[in-house]
C-alpha cells in the first residue's frame, strides 16, 4: 500500500483540492462544540482536512504512509505539524491521548484484522470523555460490486485499491466496543457513514 499511496502523491499532488471534505467540517463542529483541544488524524494526507481543525484553535498531529504527502503538508503547515511517518497498521506512534480523532476516508482500505485493530487502536489514544469519528463507504456507492472481489464485500479496483464496504450492521459489529453512538449518512464524492464514538469514564 505504501507504493501505491507514495506513486499517487507523487503523480498527482494535492489531487484532492484545498477545500476540506464536508465530513471534516461536521466533526470540526462536532470538536468545537464539545471543546476538542488536540487531534490525531491517521492518513492525514497532503493536510486538506487537517487545516480546519487547526484554525479553530486545535493542536494536530497526524500519522501518513506517504513522504510526499507529507512534505506536501508540511509546505502548507510549517514545520511545526507533527506527522510521524508510517502505516496507520502501525499504531501507536506516541503514547499521547488525544481529546479527538478524525478518521476520514480510510478504515475501508484495511482487511478485517486491521480495521479492527485500528478502531481499538484510536480507542485507547483517546481520553476520558473523548470522541472519535469514523467515515466509512457505504454499499450504496456506485463503485459497490465492481472490480475484483476478495472478500465478503471487498473488491480490488483503481489499479490495486481494495475497499471494503460497509452496511451498518458491520459498522455496529465493528465498532460495539468503541462508544459508537450516532451513525449518520453524508454524500461526497462517494456516499459515506458518519460514525461517532465516545470514550466513557468506565472504559
């Protein structure tokens, strides 16, 4: 995965725009409201979600499997954006607990295992009464049933991206012990749910 992501950064730059994604501007809303001071975004990327958050006063810090996308925030941020490098399969990169995660556009590219490793993973990076959110593609994206299938509703497609997607039957399998307690629908570029999480005091 880690050549697919550095060959595309490499090839097509900030290829997703500067504007953040609508999901970003809800869970900002979201952050803002329940007083959110710092944020870990796994698969940061070139930063185009992360910006929003930092202007509504939030320390980020980001984990990215691309050097190019990551010298792309960096140009954008400064220096001062913590990014550590790697596989998000990799976690935890420090032992910080976070008042938010943003998870956005990238727990459908993981297999099974890795999906709920990096659930439980974000969990445990979170603090007492944090709140984490999740998007995850949804069945009814037009991409559903197409390119190669690997698994029950994966497929291999765009030239060796695999994409899991998901109904919310998997989504309340896969987050029952992570505080999920809002799953809503948001349409971008591809039909997307919106899941919420809490880190209560008991756990």
């Amino acid at each position: 995965m880690t050549e697919f992501w550095e060959e595309a950064f490499k090839d097509k730059r900030e290829m997703w725009g500067s504007e953040p994604a609508k999901s970003s501007i809800l869970a900002k809303e979201c952050f803002v409201e329940n007083k959110v001071k710092n944020v870990l975004i796994p698969g940061i990327g070139y930063g185009r979600n992360a910006k929003i958050f930092a202007d509504n006063g939030m320390t980020v810090t980001g984990i990215e499997i691309s050097q190019t996308a990551i010298d792309l925030a960096q140009k954008h941020f400064g220096k001062d954006l913590t990014i550590y490098h790697g596989s998000v399969t990799e976690m935890p990169f420090d032992d910080h607990l976070y008042d938010g995660i943003f998870c956005y556009g990238l727990i459908y590219l993981l297999d099974k295992a890795e999906r709920i490793k990096l659930i439980q993973d974000c969990y445990n990076q979170l603090t007492e009464n944090g709140l984490m959110i999740f998007t995850a593609i949804t069945k009814n994206a037009q991409t559903y049933g197409q390119g190669k299938l690997i698994s029950k509703d994966r497929f291999e497609m765009f030239g060796g991206v695999k994409i899991f997607f998901y109904d919310i039957k998997t989504i309340e399998e896969e987050f029952a012990n992570a505080g999920s307690f809002d799953i809503t629908e948001v349409t971008e570029n591809y039909p997307f749910y919106f899941i919420k999480c809490k880190k209560d005091k008991a756990n």
